[in-house]
C-alpha cells in the first residue's frame, strides 16, 4: 500500500510539473510573438561554375527573391490618446473649480452688481441741464444772428454756440445721438417751446449740409426761434419747472 500511494504521489507530481511547463510555455510564447519564418538555412555545397557543352551559361547575379516581412502593428498611439484624453479632462476640471473658487461674491446682492436688474447693470439717471449756461448760448446764438453776416454762415455760427451751451450745460450726449439731436434735446428740457428747437435744427441742417441757397428770411426765421425758445425758458424758470 505505502509503495503504490507513492508512485501514485510521483505519478501526480509529474503531471502537476508538465502542467507547469505547458503554461509557462504559453506564456513565453505569447509574449514573444508570433513566429517569424526565415528560410532554410544551411550552405549549400560549392557548385561546378563552369558551363557544359549545350548549357546556358549563368551570369553571377542572382535573382531577385522576395524577402518575407514581418507585419507588426503599433498600438503606441492609443496608449498616448489615452493619456493626452485623462490630462485634457483634468485640466478643465482644474479650471472649472478655479474659476468657482476665484469667483467674487458679494453678500446681498442678487445679481452681479447692485441695484442690478436680472444681471445688468441699471442705467444712470439722466443729469439735469444747467439752465444758465443752455441760457448762455441762447444769448450768444442770438447776437451772431443780429450781426453782418452771410446768412448761412450766421445760422452755423449760431447753431454752434447752441452746441456750446449744451455742452457746458452737464448733460451727456448718448452714443448713437448726432450733434444736433444733442442740442434739441438739451434745450427742450430747459425750454418748454419743442416746435421752436425743431424749426431751428432744421434751418440749421439746410444750411450745414445743403446746396439750396440760404437768405436773410432764413436768418429772420431762425432768430424767431431762438426768441420764442428764450421766452419759453423764462415761462419754466417762472413756473420752476426744468425737466
């Protein structure tokens, strides 16, 4: 009995090692690659050169041969799309949790900026005109329509102290306001009299960017509306009403 479990133990032990063998074969095997074949190679013995009679003879260059390749296929690129992938990934997410952390909040505030409305900023309230000086150059309009002038020259003349007092008066002009829209507005707000601002820009824009010729009713129109504009500022400064 002792004999025959030990052959039985040998018997077992050699099978478990050829097991082994086998799979370590394996592996060996699969990483080296499938196998390359070469040719035969042995030498040939030395072969009598000379031609026999009815022979062809035969040059010393062999013929060409195609030479077997080996066909590998390089999986190195998707190792480093991998990687490039992983790094792009963890860079925006850097970015995003920056940008969170380096975000300024204020307490308080519902949007962006106070006194915002849905996140835009609220807009200035508009500056009130300084009556005396749209005055100012209501006064100087009129003396350079009462002087000896060409009259186109005496409305442009007369229209750019306007522009003057306007621009003195702390009014701002808008971005997409022209020049003389600018001065309507400001001497509408100080005068009440809106009918004789728009008579004036109009002879003004005639004879700024016309050829139709000016004459002296021109100037004589235009100096009627720079009186009733006086008059209409001193009715308002009366009443107190600037708008």
């Amino acid at each position: 009995m002792g004999s025959k479990a030990t052959r039985s133990r040998q018997r077992w032990g050699m099978v478990t090692a050829a097991g082994l063998l086998l799979a370590f074969s394996g592996v060996a095997l699969a990483f080296q690659g499938a196998p390359v074949f070469t040719g035969l190679r042995f030498t040939p013995p030395a072969a009598d050169l000379q031609p026999h009679p009815g022979e062809q003879q035969v040059t010393g260059t062999p013929t060409p041969e195609d030479i077997p390749h080996e066909t590998r296929i390089d999986l190195t690129w998707v190792t480093y799309a991998v990687i490039a992938l992983i790094v792009v990934v963890l860079l925006a997410l850097l970015w995003r949790y920056l940008r969170r952390r380096l975000q300024p909040v204020f307490p308080g505030l519902s949007g962006d900026v106070a006194g915002s409305t849905e996140g835009s900023v609220a807009p200035e309230p508009p500056a009130q005109p300084r009556p005396e000086r749209v005055r100012r150059g209501l006064d100087r309009a009129l003396d350079l329509l009462g002087e000896d002038r060409e009259p186109r020259d005496a409305i442009e003349r007369a229209w750019l102290g306007l522009e003057e007092g306007a621009a003195d008066s702390g009014v701002h002009r808008l971005p997409a306001e022209t020049p003389g829209e600018f001065v309507r507005r400001v001497v509408s707000r100080v005068a009440s009299d809106r009918a004789a601002a728009g008579e004036l820009l109009d002879l003004y824009l005639r004879a700024r960017f016309s050829d139709a010729p000016v004459t002296a009713s021109d100037v004589d129109a235009a100096r009627a509306a720079v009186e009733a504009l006086r008059a209409s500022w001193g009715a308002a400064a009366a009443g107190g009403v600037v708008r």
